[in-house]
C-alpha cells in the first residue's frame, strides 16, 4: 500500500506546484500609474478623481470591481463606446494595475445638494420600500457607502450625475432586455430588478444622497 501512496504524493504536489505556477499574478500599481497617466488622465483625472460630473470617480474604488468593468468594456458586455476604445489595447495585466493604482488613492469627498429631498432619499437608501418590493440600497454598499470588496462597488461621494445615468441604465436594460445600448453587466440581474422600481425622482434623490456619503 505504502508504495501507492509516494507516487501519490510527489502528483499532489506536483499539481500543487503548477497550481502555483498559473495563479494571477500580483497586480503592479506603479505600471497602473502610468497607465492612467497616459490613457485615463483626461477624463478621470490621473489619481482617479473626475471633477467632471458625468465621468466616475475612480479613486478608493475596489480593483477586483474596476478590473471587472475594463474587461466588460472592451468585451462589449457594459456597452460604451468611450470607454471599449480606451480599453482596446490593455491586456489582463494592464487592467489589473490600473485598478490597483485607483484602487490605493484617497477619494475626494462630494456633497448632497438638495436638501428638500435628503429625507426620502435617506430612507430609500437605508431601508427601501417595502410596498414597491424596492430593496435598501445599504444592504448591498452600506450605510456609507464602502461596498463590499469584489462584490458591490463604493459609493460614497460618487458623482450624483453618473450615479443617476447608471441607474436609468440600469432601468432601461430592464424594462427592455433587447436595449443593447443599456447596462446590463449587473450579476443575476440585481440592479436591473432594483432600478426598475425606482422612479425619476427617486433616482435622482438618491444618487444625491450618495453624492453626499463619507
């Protein structure tokens, strides 16, 4: 039996080793730097913080979520023209820095503006609507809006403006699920079924909200 179990072995290990050999490599934040010096600087900034209201803030952003996105945009499975072009050319490496340079800056903060409807908001984000089956927002990006790392994306202090067109997004690839132009790069449909719930008014009082969270 003994002389089954050595041959046993030294395979195990072996597939351990190559295991090993083939797993990602750590991602390089220094070669992401220069990465988004040379294509993202424009429209994001090159630490990641859009002072443009309808591009994302990047910075503080999770890299597994951002790396996601990249590989989503230059597939065509998150539909934007913009941003299929500026991802063409990066390889699995390259969307794996960029992501961790973003994802180690310090993101700068934003404000609710609309103070008439910080209630509403407040109470959606926080606990929904039970009547309308709307879930709260904070189960999934929490209360201030950190997310969960590899699974929800942060929130907090995102522009309200992209905010707001993401989830009309959002809404629309769910109303109409043959809207190729839509957002629907969502995991089991999540935000769709969430969004398409929601009301102009309400999306806009919330992405305000979350404009404001810190």
């Amino acid at each position: 039996m003994k002389r089954f179990l050595l041959p046993l072995f030294f395979l195990l290990a072996t597939g351990a080793v190559q295991a090993a050999d083939h797993a990602a490599p750590q991602a390089d934040a220094a070669k992401g730097q220069q990465i988004a010096a040379g294509i993202c600087v424009a429209c994001h900034n090159a630490d990641g913080n859009s002072v443009i209201p309808v591009n994302p803030k990047l910075a503080g952003q999770h890299a597994d979520y951002l790396a996601k996105q990249l590989r989503e945009f230059k597939s065509g499975a998150r539909p934007s023209p913009v941003m299929m072009g500026m991802s063409a050319g990066l390889s699995d490496d390259d969307m794996r820095n960029v992501a961790a340079w973003f994802a180690a800056q310090k993101p700068s903060g934003g404000e609710t503006k609309d103070r008439e409807t910080l209630a509403q908001a407040q109470k959606l984000y926080r606990g929904g609507d039970q009547a309308k089956g709307l879930p709260a927002c904070a189960g999934c990006h929490g209360p201030a809006g950190a997310g969960i790392p590899a699974q929800y994306p942060r929130l907090a202090g995102q522009h309200a403006d992209y905010i707001e067109a993401q989830l009309k997004s959002f809404r629309a690839a769910g109303a109409d699920p043959k809207d190729t132009s839509a957002r629907a790069n969502d995991p089991n449909k999540m935000m769709r079924m969430v969004a398409v719930k929601m009301t102009d008014p309400e999306i806009k009082a919330v992405a305000d909200y979350i404009a404001g969270l810190h």
